[in-house]
C-alpha cells in the first residue's frame, strides 16, 4: 500500500477522513494520473495487494450491479 502510504501522509492533519474526504481525495488523484501512472503503481502492488484490489473491483461492482437491479444481496443469498 505504499502509494496508499504516501497519500495518508500527504493528506494527514489536514482532512478527517470523511466520505466527502475521501471521495475528493480520489477523484482529485485519478484525475491527475494517466493510464500509464495507474498501471505502473498496479505493477509494484505485491499479489497480495493485488488480490485484495481486484477483491474490492468485484465486490463494489457486483454491489452496484444489485443495488441497480434492485436486487438485495442479502435475499438473493438465500438462493446459493
């Protein structure tokens, strides 16, 4: 989480760390990267991180899949 690391530093004392923080936070850095700067922080992520990153792209996306289909989660569940 190094590049993760570098911005709580960068960030730290001067935000709370709301969800209003956060969301400026990210969409202010992915604003400012290229493909090329996203995918070189991607290729120093350890395969851990990198487990743990497509395991957050899954569940949000099939969160907000559900959340569209207005389909719970929960009662969908009950069917596996």
């Amino acid at each position: 989480m190094k590049f993760v690391n570098e911005l709580f530093e960068l960030y730290r004392g001067r935000l709370q760390g709301t969800e209003d923080d956060l969301d400026m936070i990210t969409l202010t850095v992915l604003g400012e990267m290229t493909e090329t700067d996203i995918l070189s922080i991607i290729g120093e992520m350890p395969n851990e991180e990198l487990a743990w990153l497509f395991r957050v792209y899954l569940y949000e996306g099939l969160k907000e899949k559900f959340n569209q289909d207005q389909i719970p989660a929960d009662r969908n569940r009950l069917l596996h």
